[in-house]
C-alpha cells in the first residue's frame, strides 16, 4: 500500500515539475527549442517563433541547421558530433540564422545535453544579439573610417580631466597605442611648449556653451614634429561635469602642402613683380604720349591699365600674404587721425562719383597705429563693400570711440553673410562662394586685414545680418 502511494506521489510530482519546466520554456522571453537525438527539433517557445517568423508547425520537425547561416553550419555539426557522440556535456557558438522575412539574426547558441529515461534530447537557448552585433559594427566602420581620415573622436571631462577616445587617438598624438591612460595634462604635454601654453589657455576659458578649434604641433620623436588639428563643442551636463566633445586630426599632410603652395606662390609673386612694374611703367609712358583723335588706341590704354592694376592688386595680396605668413610684418606705429587716414585712402571713390562714402561719429578719435596698413585695413572693406554690394552706393564708414580703444566700421547693406560662414572669413584663401563666384578674388584680403590688426593688439570681426547687409570692424586700442 506504503509504495503504491509513493509511486502515486513520484508520478504527480514528476509531472509537477514537467508543468513547471514547460511553463519557464514557453514563458521565458529567450528563444529556446529541444531536439532529440537526430538534432530534429521536437518543441519550441514562443520567443523563437517569434525570432525566425516562422510558426511552431513550421519550426518542429525541421534541424536549426535549415535556418543557419551557410558559413556557421560546418562549425555547428561539428560542436553537435562531439557533444552526441564524444560525451562534452555542452556547446557553445555564435552564429547568424535566416528569418521569414529574408533578414538575418545573430544569436549567442547555448546547447545542453539531457536524459529522459533512456533517451537523450538537447536543449538549446539562442541568445538574440543582433543590436549588440549591428552596435559593435557600426563602432569598428566608424573606427575604420575614423583611422582612414587619421582622426579620432575624444570626451573630455573637465572637472576630473578624464578623457575617453576612440582607437587611435594615442598614435595621433605620438603615444604608443597602449600607453597610460591619457589625461587632459597628457593630451596638453604632447603639444611643443608654445602650443601647449595655448591650447591650455584655451582649455581653461571655454564657455559652458563654447567651442573649440586649435592647431598645434606634438613632437613624435626628437626634431620630428606632427600637426594636429583638434576640434571639441561643450557638452553641458545637467548635474553632471561639463564635457568637451570633438575630433582630433592629424593634419600634417595638409599643412606639408599648403606649405609647398606657400612656398610656390612666394616665389612666384617676387618673380612676377618685377615684370609687371616694367609694364606699369611702359603703359603710364604710353598713357602720357597717348595719340590725341585715336579713341580706339585710348580705349585699349584705358582697358590695359584697368587689367593691369587688377593683376597688381592680386599680386600684392600674395606678397602680403606670404610676408604674413612668414612673421615678416614689420609695423611702422605713429599717432595718427583715423577721419584723416579714411578720406586719404577713399576720397578717390567719392571723386568717381559712383558709390559715396559718408564718415560718421566720433571723428576726432586719434589712434597709434601704422596708418598705411591700417589703411589698407579699411581699403579692403570698402572695396568688399563694393564688389559684394555693387547695388547699394552709399557705404558708411563709422568711428566709436570706446574710451581705451577705437571701433572702426564699415557698413553695408548688401547680401550679409550667413551665420556659419562668418566665423571662417578671416581664414587664408576663404571664399563664400569659392567655386560659383561672380567675383574675381583669392579670398587673403580678409585675412591680411586679421593679420594687421592682430598685430596692433587690436580685435577683428563682421557682424551681419544674412540678406540685410554686413558690418566689417576692427577694434585698435588707443
Ligand atoms: P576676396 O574678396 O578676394 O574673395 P576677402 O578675404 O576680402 O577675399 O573676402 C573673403 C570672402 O568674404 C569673400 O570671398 C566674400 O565671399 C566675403 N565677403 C567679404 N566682404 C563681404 C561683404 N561686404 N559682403 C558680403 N560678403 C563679403
């Protein structure tokens, strides 16, 4: 009586624990399937219907080996042969299997071995990780691309100095790949003493919302140097450190050849120069001994002298630009009357009668300065205004005396400049519109304006309003 109770008692619990099991199995929200010996699958739970888009009719009966990837399938039966036939209690792999819907899903396959009675069935857990899979290849093109463009993306947190980087960053800066862990005094050490002065400077006074744009030199080996071009936006964190976000570059290459096309347009400006002052000289001959009653030969004068000084201006531009460029701007400083010095370089253009330049405010401000180059300063502008403006005749030229400096500005109601673009027009060879200009130029009259005033200790900068016109200024101080 005692073991027909007890055997009663076993069959109940036996099944208990078979409801229990098959509960988990079909609740359980990772895809899941039993096989018996012949690896034919024999149950599967909703979560794997789900993941292959098939439905339970079309799933049992099948082998997984019918929904796996071409390229897994050799490796799969082998882990299968020596689980079955070798006596390994398990397997583990990873691999992608077929949907329905033609797509493809990557799966971490656990697969374990189990008796009931005498016979051996396996069960199998399929691990869905296709976002991780998509996540981690998303992350290796970036880095690929990332180390194809000799660029490396960077967070730094200026609280703790933390930096975290993509793959890459360490060899751009001249570190072995597995250094230290780099830090904002490391990252700033790598830089010459000059730039690291600089860029420290810039670190430490960047507003919440600022940004960053700064080209240094890190020495990589003794009388080896690398540029790098390192960008960053502030990240501001709520409740959280402040982070710098941005991309490091190495841009050696192209600072080589802006430096051949520097050493280029050098040398052919100087060479240039002096056959163009022998023709100058040839054309005022010929202006000054001009036949009286030949219109036509006066004409072709008239339209020589005009290229002509079109190709000096250009010319002088380079020359400037390059003397820049080599540090070789010396600065001649005496007091000078700002009013005076305008209508000295631009009373011509009233005197043509086209456009009309109008002086305003404080026109008594005296400043020091080397009024030829700040002369040539407000030239470019008016001649800007001109050339970008050509349908507005009126350009206004106005003095602010600030009380420790002068704003000098001119003003003019043309087509303005976008937001985005304003911030580069005082970059070297910088066009709005390189490539489609209607207007002849080379994009340096701006930046040897910068370079000028730079050298004055003074400010430089355009405020504009797109479509309703520009304000050009720069700020000297008295
Ligand atoms: P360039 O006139 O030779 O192109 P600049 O350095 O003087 O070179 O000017 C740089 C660019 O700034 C110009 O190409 C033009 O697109 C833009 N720019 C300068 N002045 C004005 C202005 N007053 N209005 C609109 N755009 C201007």
């Amino acid at each position: 009586m005692k073991s027909v109770i007890q055997e009663e008692d076993y069959k109940a619990k036996y099944i208990q624990s078979e409801d229990r099991f098959r509960t988990i199995f079909s609740l359980t929200s990772a895809a899941t399937k039993i096989i018996d010996e012949n690896l034919v699958i024999i149950e599967v739970n909703d979560a794997l219907t789900d993941l292959l888009g098939y439905t339970r009719a079309e799933i049992c009966g099948k082998k997984i080996m019918d929904f796996a990837c071409k390229q897994h399938i050799a490796s799969w039966e082998n882990l299968q042969h020596e689980m079955w036939f070798r006596g390994k209690p398990f397997f583990k792999l990873e691999a992608c299997l077929k949907t329905k819907s033609g797509g493809i899903v990557w799966v971490h396959v656990t697969t374990i071995v189990f008796r009931d009675g005498d016979k051996r069935f396996a069960y199998t857990v399929l691990d869905d990780y296709t976002f991780m899979k998509s996540y981690q290849e998303s992350e290796k093109r970036l880095n690929m691309s990332l180390q194809y463009s000799r660029m490396a993306v960077f967070e730094l947190n200026l609280e703790s100095g933390e930096v975290i980087h993509s793959e890459g960053l360490n060899e751009i800066i001249g570190l072995k790949a597995s250094a230290v862990k780099l830090d904002v005094n490391l990252l700033i050490a790598r830089f010459i003493e000059e730039d690291a002065t600089e860029i420290e400077n810039l670190l430490n006074s960047i507003p919440v919302d600022g940004s960053i744009d700064f080209v240094g030199r890190v020495k990589i080996a003794p009388n080896v140097l690398k540029w790098v071009h390192l960008q960053g936006r502030m990240e501001p964190g709520e409740n959280t450190a402040h982070k710098l976000l941005g991309t490091v570059q190495d841009v050696s290459k192209e600072k080589k050849a802006d430096q051949y096309k520097d050493d280029f347009i050098s040398i052919a400006s100087h060479e240039l120069r002096t056959p163009i002052t022998i023709l100058s000289g040839t054309l005022q001959l010929l202006e000054r001994n001009k036949p009286k009653g030949d219109p036509k030969l006066s004409g072709l004068i008239d339209q020589a002298n005009k290229g002509l000084k079109k190709v000096t201006t250009l010319i002088e531009d380079l020359l400037n630009a390059s003397k820049m460029n080599e540090g070789q701007l010396h600065l001649n400083k005496k007091p000078f009357n700002i009013v005076d010095a305008v209508n000295e370089c631009c009373a011509h253009i009233n005197r043509e009668g086209v456009y009309k330049i109008i002086i305003e405010g404080d026109l008594f401000a005296d400043i020091i300065g080397d009024s030829d180059r700040i002369q040539q300063v407000i030239i470019n502008f008016i001649n800007n205004a001109i050339k970008y403006a050509p349908d507005e005749k009126i350009i206004r030229v106005k003095a602010l005396d600030l009380g420790d400096a002068i704003k000098i500005s001119v003003i003019d109601s043309g087509p303005g400049i976008e937001y985005e673009k304003a911030a580069h027009l005082f970059d070297r060879y910088y066009r709005v519109d390189a490539k489609g200009s209607q207007y002849s130029g080379l994009g340096l009259g701006l930046y040897i304006s910068a370079e000028i005033i730079k050298k004055h200790d003074g400010k430089i900068g355009v405020t504009s309003d797109y479509g309703e016109g520009s304000e050009f200024w720069f700020i000297l101080p008295k």
